[in-house]
C-alpha cells in the first residue's frame, strides 16, 4: 500500500506554519529520505509544482525519468553562492539560479556543476528564470537538498497535471508543499519534546544526565548535558556546542571543537551548574559529509568560510531556535553564554532566550587550526 496519498498532501499543504503535529513535518521528512535515497518528489506551490531528485544522485536513467514525467525544460536549480562559485552572472539577487539542461546533458556533467571537487570542463548551460509559484518552488527544492545534508542543488522539472496529488499518487512520488519546506526547521524545533533522560558521570563532571530531545516527525536528536541542580530563577551557565565527529570523537587538530566540549563541561561543573546543549548541526549545519568536502576544499587553498559557500552552503547554516526550545522546556529563560561567537548571543536572544553575560570560551591555537581560528576572528567576528 503506498504511503503516498492525495490526502495527505493536501493535509501537509495546508497545515497552519505554526502548527507542530506531525503531518506537515512527516511529510517533508519522508521527502528527504526519498532525496537521499535518489528518489524524485514532487515539490507544490498552490497549482504549480516541481519534479525534483538531488544532483549529486542523478544517473541517466533519473534524468531520463524526470524527463519523461515533467515538462521540458528539465532545469538544474542552484543556490547563489555555488552559482557565483561557477562564474554565473546576471542572477540579479535571486536566491536560486536555475539552468536549462539540454537533451542528452550527460548526468555527469550535472553531478559535476554541483560539486565544487569536479572540474567544469564545459560551457555552462544557460540561465532559465522561473517566476512565481514554479520560483517558490525551486528554492524549496534546493532546500530540501540542504536539509538532506546533500549539495544544495536541485535537478528540476515543471509538472504539468490537471490533479498533481493524483498524478503523484499515480506514479509513487510523494507530495510537500514549498511553504512546509520552509518552514521545517522552525516547526521541528518547536515541536521538540523530552523522550529519555539517563544520569551519566562525566569525567569531569560526575553530577550529569543527559537529556534527549526528539521533533514529533521522529528526526534526529538533540541532547541537553545537565551539570549539577541549575535554578530556573537564576542565570544558567550554558554552552551551545553543535556536534563535532572529527572534533568531539576523534580528536581532530583541525578545529578547537574537541576543547571546547571539553573544556566547557569542565567549565560548568566547577562553576556548580549549568547545561550543555549538544545540537546535532554537524559543520555549522552542513553535515558530517559536506565537511569533509569542504576540508577538501581547505587542502586547496580555500578558508573554512570561502569552502562553504564554494559548496553551495551559507558561511553558518545553524539555528538556534532547537536550543531556545530545549531551554525553555527545561524552564530556563536567563543564561549566561559561554562563548566567543556573538552571533550566538545575538540569534538566541532573537529566539527569546535573554543573555545576560557571555562569557569568553578560548583555547590555545595549534599548528593545525591557526588559520582556522584567525578566520573565525576576521571573517566571522570571534572574539578570542
């Protein structure tokens, strides 16, 4: 029986944005399986939709798929930054630039405009502008890719179907509207709800438990590390640490990730109390694998900053609204911030967490991250 109904896509697309049930967000999570698997989902904008499939999963028989289903021209959408990083002009401030991809476009050469490790050994197709609802949908698209933790690039195709929730039913692709894409994060984070807690002795905090927060789409966790009894009528020394495997885990000199776990539950428990918010937002929210690109990237010259965006990415893609919910569930609504980044303080004040104190959170520089940590200061405003 196929899960992909025309009822639950209208349901999903017309879900109120501030709802935080499960249809609306489901709906986008299966769509990013389907993404990561290599599947193609039909992304809908009032009567207008997309076929859409991740560039970097295209082969000749999905390329083939997406064009007899869709509408010519098959279209490769892509974000501003990985457009400038190819040399394409004329964007004309537009988030997503889109180009037509001809008949008999190898689906290599697709794969190659999307990754930034691939050489471009052939004329750019041309720019195609879309407009309107077929516009909205194309940056769903690419930021579907994104939240996949896939490049963010997007192979698209204009559907034509007097019933899109049937043709899709029809054809075994799943339906999500492009305002349900954009506002997945916000409604994952705010759905967020305790589902295991468990006391775990740290080594340098022996009065901790670990909290796990889970989106009600099933998705992936965030964990709150609580030190000590911390009171809710007074500042809570807090550290918003996003998940580092080749910091954390591996010890990594790349990066001062791994001290600054370290060092900040050291920190909190000497001070009595305090939180750890470990947020899964690997690579300032990139994912564990498109930062290995981007170290790729970095081995050839480019900063940690330049290197994202080559890729397509934003310098920092994180939120912090899953932080400010997991706070306040917690019943925190004052805390003092360890950390060098003001961008923090500033987005989780924006999230109605009041920051009444940052508080400096520096380690030594090594051999391995000194460039790392001088362009975090100049590029991104650390202050160290």
């Amino acid at each position: 029986m196929s899960l992909r109904t025309p009822s639950s896509a209208r349901s999903a697309a017309t879900a109120p944005a501030g709802d935080t049930s499960g249809a609306p967000l489901l709906a986008v999570d299966r769509a990013l399986a389907d993404l990561r698997r290599g599947g193609l989902v039909v992304v809908a904008d009032q009567a207008r939709a997309l076929l859409v499939q991740a560039a970097e999963a295209v082969t000749p028989q999905s390329l083939a798929r997406l064009a007899g289903l869709g509408q010519a021209p098959v279209l490769l959408a892509l974000t501003e930054r990985r457009a400038n990083a190819i040399g394409l002009t004329g964007l004309a401030g537009r988030k997503v630039a889109t180009l037509e991809i001809a008949d008999g476009t190898p689906a290599q050469s697709v794969r190659d405009i999307a990754d930034p490790s691939s050489d471009i050994g052939f004329r750019l197709p041309p720019l195609h502008e879309l407009s309107g609802d077929l516009a909205a949908c194309a940056e769903a698209a690419v930021h579907l890719t994104k939240l996949a933790r896939l490049l963010p690039t997007a192979l698209i195709a204009p559907l034509v179907a007097p019933d899109i929730a049937a043709f899709a039913d029809a054809n075994d692709l799943l339906t999500v509207s492009a305002a349900d894409v954009a506002e997945y994060d916000m409604r994952a984070a705010r759905s967020l709800k305790p589902v295991s807690q468990a006391r775990v002795p740290l080594f340098d905090a022996e009065n901790a438990r670990i909290v796990a927060y889970r989106p009600s789409d099933g998705g992936i966790e965030h964990l709150a590390i609580v030190i000590g009894e911390p009171k809710a009528d007074q500042p809570v020394l807090i550290r918003l640490h996003s998940e580092c495997f080749t910091g954390d885990l591996l010890g990594s000199l790349r990066c001062d990730c791994g001290d600054q776990l370290r060092g900040a539950i050291a920190a909190i428990s000497e001070a009595g109390s305090g939180v750890l918010l470990y947020l899964a937002q690997e690579g300032r929210g990139i994912g564990l694998v498109n930062k290995l690109r981007a170290y790729q990237l970095q081995d050839a010259g480019a900063d940690t900053i330049d290197a994202n965006e080559r890729l397509g990415f934003d310098a920092d893609e994180r939120l912090y609204m899953p932080a400010a919910q997991m706070l306040r569930d917690m019943g925190f609504s004052r805390v003092r911030l360890l950390t060098n980044n003001p961008d923090k303080v500033a987005a989780l004040q924006a999230c109605g967490i009041e920051v009444v104190e940052r508080v400096p959170h520096a380690f030594p520089a090594t051999a391995h991250n000194k460039a790392y940590l001088e362009t975090k200061a100049k590029r991104s405003g650390h202050l160290f």
